[in-house]
C-alpha cells in the first residue's frame, strides 16, 4: 500500500441507506483490523413507552417504528399479544393478513430494487438521476409499488401506517368486490413483477459470499410471511429450528460502544436475516410462477438445492419474491369470501406472548408480557437490522480487505464500494433521516496515516 499520510473519509449524505449511522475502517499495513457500522441515532425508546399501555394498543403504536414496514411491525404484535391471551384467528382473517403483508412486500421490495439498490449496478448516484436514462423501469418499478400501495389502502385504510389492523383481524373486512376490483392492477403488477427480474438478471454480480449462518421463518407447505418457525442455516449446511417462544434463548442482544443499536448473535454466531436467508431457507416452497421466476433470474431451482449467500444478488432474490407476492395476492383475492365478522374476540389474560413474521429486511419478533388486566409489563422488539449488523460489518471488512489486496482503492473508490456494500443488506436503521458518515484510518508501522474529508 502507498504511504500517503493520515486519511480521513467523510460522507456527510447519503439517500439510499434509511437512517443515520457511521462507518469506521481501521487499516493497518494493508490489512483491515476493524470494520465498525457506527449507528447514532439517539434511542427511540419504543419498548419503554409500550409499558403500561393498554395490550390493545401495540399494533397501532409499534406501526410508528418504520414507515417502509408498518404492516410487520403490527403483525407481529398481534400474533404476540394473541399468543399470550390464547387466541386462535380465523382462517379467513390469516388470509387477508397474508394479503395485507403482501402489498407490504410489493411495495418495499420495489422501492428498494428501483429507488435504492438498481443505481449502484447502473452506475447512476440516484434514483432521480436513474429516471433520467431508464425512464420506463423506474417507471415500471413506480407501478409496482403503487400496486402495493393499494392492497394496504383498501385492507389497512392508509399505505402508512394503516389504521384498519386490530386484535383479532381488522375493524373491518373487504368485500369480495372491493378485493376483485384490485385484480386488474394486479395482473399489471405481475407482468411489472417479471420485467424486474428479467431486468436484474442483467446486472453485473461482483462475487462475494456472507459468510454468517442464515436465520427465517419456515412453514410446512408455504413460503413463510405472516407467520412461521425460526429456523437457521448453519455456514456448515445443518438446519435447526426452535419455537418463536424460545427466539431470545438464542438469539441475544448486546450493547456495543460505537452504536446505539444492539448487536444480536443466534446461538453466538453471526447471523443474516431477509431475503438471502429466506431464499436460501424455504426457496423451494415458492410458487411454480416465483420458482420459474428463480430459474430465469439464474439463482438455479431450490427445489434442486440451489442457494444465494452473494449479497449482491440480493436484488435478485428481491425481484423473485416480488413475483412470489404479487402472485400470492391474486391467489388470495380470487378464493375470497368475507369472513362472517371481521375479528375475533382476544379478551386480555396475564401471560406472555411471543410473534414474529418476516419483515421485507427479515425476522422480525415481539415480546409481550401482560397483566390480567392487559396492561403491558414489559415489551421487546427485534428488528431484522438490529439482527443483521454483524454480518454487514463483516462483508464490509472482507470487501473492503479484498478491494485494498487488489488495487488500494484511492478515497472516492474505498467510499463507493462501502455504501453499496451496505445498500446490499437494505438497512433500516430509521425511517427519517438519511445519512452515512464515512472514516477510514490508516496506519503503517508506528505512523498514522492521515486522511482529508469529503461530503457528497
């Protein structure tokens, strides 16, 4: 590596990566000893001020934790909260859940194919700038979520932070007109669905492998959304799965200096949630029209054991599930009949309740400890990035370790390779500000090389 003298590496905005955090590269002599994902944003306390609230309220308070992902987050209470009163709910209200989660999937998926993660492949710094030279993809990528947009306004009231989730189901359900009415759109999202992965299936893949055992929900004859048991792909091939009662006797949370966030470790090891992990997981229970998607993309047929541990072909197993989605959305409307009401009773009882469903991101659980009153004692949330920063600062040491092995990047080429490192993953560390701050230091022998700043 060329003595250059202390470096410092400073991005002051970045817009594809939701939230604010820090990035910290330590090199010494050619070799990246510490690669550290430095999150700042202060705490928002979501789990404090959930204690002493009425056990009817979580899903409608824990919605305001992400704006992307609103309907995860309110599944999620449900099946806990359910689970500590003992409610089973209809299984015409797991469909319509299903299908509310779907347009959530649509939705999220696309923004992040198109707006967030296709300007790194095309060589564009924006999406704006993306709609500039592939007008009709952003164009499609736009439709799609539309598409998602309106299964969550009809099923949950709004597209943020929908209104119409309750205990038990919904205050109220669809009729088979209303749902049928969306079907048309659907198609279009479908044939939308299909040019994305045939679009994708162009992208140019740097190889790289996560290297971090691969954790999601699995259902016996269904493609895990709403529901499911955490099951984890061990580095080594295994398989093991525990029930969602038993999520934090194996994975556990620490504190670490450089973040706000907690770390999470599955059973001590590094773990990866979302996408990758449910491919690589359950891909073989896919739909036939979302296994041929797999196939064309070129991740190979699941059925066939086919995995993808390449973060950068996340966009591909994204654009698959998408067509899984909006498929299962239509298979869901066409079989639909109105429950005869709309919920199901869940009156409170002391106890605790466990839920998890499977996020756009990944794993999401929930914990809820109430009285015989309902009133909540204590609560617990899990986010799928909470889960996954472990491996995204081991991908970007290994990344960044091979780029320098390479060609020693100069500033500019080090910064790109570690935000699209990080754009792989599709962090959610918040769903406001976005920014990402980049320092890099340099050492060799006794000396410190030093570093000058940029903002872009």
């Amino acid at each position: 590596m060329t003595h250059r003298g202390s470096r410092v590496l400073h991005v002051g905005s970045l817009s594809r990566v939701e939230g604010e955090g820090a990035l910290s590269l330590h090199v010494h002599d050619g070799t990246v000893t510490d690669a550290r994902l430095e999150i700042y944003e202060p705490p928002r306390f979501f789990e404090a001020f959930l204690r002493g609230r009425s056990y009817t309220e979580p899903p409608d308070i824990t919605a305001r934790v992400c704006g992307i992902c609103p309907v995860a987050y309110q599944m999620s209470a449900c099946a806990a909260i359910e689970d500590a009163c003992g409610v089973t709910v209809d299984p015409v209200i797991r469909d319509l859940r299903r299908l509310l989660y779907c347009g959530e999937w649509i939705e999220s998926q696309a923004l992040h194919i198109y707006l967030l993660h296709a300007p790194d492949f095309l060589g564009r710094p924006s999406a704006i700038d993306l709609a500039r030279t592939h007008r009709a993809e952003v164009e499609r990528g736009l439709r799609l979520k539309k598409a998602g947009n309106s299964l969550m306004e009809l099923l949950g009231g709004r597209a943020v932070h929908p209104i119409n989730v309750r205990l038990g189901g919904f205050h109220r359900a669809p009729t088979r007109t209303e749902l049928r009415s969306l079907t048309e759109e659907l198609k279009q999202a479908l044939d939308d669905a299909w040019e994305t992965v045939r679009w994708v299936a162009g992208f140019e893949f740097p190889d790289a492998s996560v290297e971090a055992d691969l954790l999601a929900l699995t259902e016996p004859d269904t493609y895990a959304i709403e529901s499911g048991t955490p099951t984890a792909l061990r580095t080594d091939g295994t398989n093991t799965s525990f029930p969602v009662r038993d999520f934090t006797a194996h994975v556990t949370e620490t504190h670490v200096a450089h973040s706000t966030a907690l770390h999470s470790r599955l059973d001590g090891r590094v773990h990866l949630t979302g996408s990758l992990a449910r491919f690589s997981i359950s891909g073989r229970l896919l739909s036939p029209v979302a296994l041929e998607a797999a196939v064309a993309a070129g991740l190979g047929d699941p059925r066939e054991g086919a995995v993808c541990r390449n973060p950068y072909r996340s966009i591909l197993v994204r654009a698959v599930e998408t067509v899984y989605a909006v498929a299962e959305a239509l298979r869901i409307i066409d079989g639909y009949e109105p429950p005869a009401h709309p919920y199901t009773e869940v009156p409170p009882v002391a106890g605790v309740g466990h839920g998890a469903t499977e996020a756009p991101r990944g794993l999401l659980y929930h914990r809820y400890e109430l009285d015989a009153d309902g009133i909540v004692k204590s609560a617990l949330l899990v986010p799928p990035t909470a889960q996954n920063q472990g491996a995204i600062e081991d991908d970007l040491r290994r990344l960044a370790q091979r780029a320098i092995g390479e060609h020693d990047p100069n500033d500019d080429e080090l910064t790109a390779l570690c935000e699209r490192a990080i754009r792989n993953h599709d962090p959610c560390i918040s769903c406001s500000t976005h920014f990402l701050d980049l320092t890099v230091v340099r050492t060799s022998g006794e000396s410190t090389e030093s570093a000058g700043g940029r903002d872009v």
